[in-house]
C-alpha cells in the first residue's frame, strides 16, 4: 500500500502520514498532488518546504528476467 512520510522542516509537530491503496503522487504547477479513487486528498505548495518520502514497503515480486 503506497504510505507517504511528509515533514515540514522545523515543524515536527506537522509531520503527516498518508496512506491509501490507490494513493498516487502528482506535480502540478508547483504543488504536490496526492490522489486516489475519489479525486484529490491532499495538495501541499512547494513554498512550504515539505519533505516528501516514500516509506511503504516493496511489493514482492519476482525480479525481471536477466537478457543473455
């Protein structure tokens, strides 16, 4: 399930955790965009200086077969 760490510098307090099963990221004009099946859910501005990261486990799935 995609789950995102976002961190506001200096403002722990604010660190939010977002999680969804059909979670996306998105940027649009100088925002970041998170969505899912109902539409937008969350918009942060670049201008606040947030932390975006990825913590959400890989899926396991067998690896890409080697070319030869």
């Amino acid at each position: 399930m995609p789950r995102y760490l976002i961190r506001h510098p200096g403002k722990q307090s604010e660190d939010i955790l977002v999680e969804d099963p059909v979670l996306t990221l998105g940027f649009e004009n100088g925002w970041a965009v998170f969505t899912d099946t109902a539409g937008t859910c969350l918009a942060i501005p670049a201008e606040a200086g947030a932390h975006i990261e990825r913590v959400d486990k890989p899926q396991d799935h067998e690896p890409a077969p080697q070319k030869e």
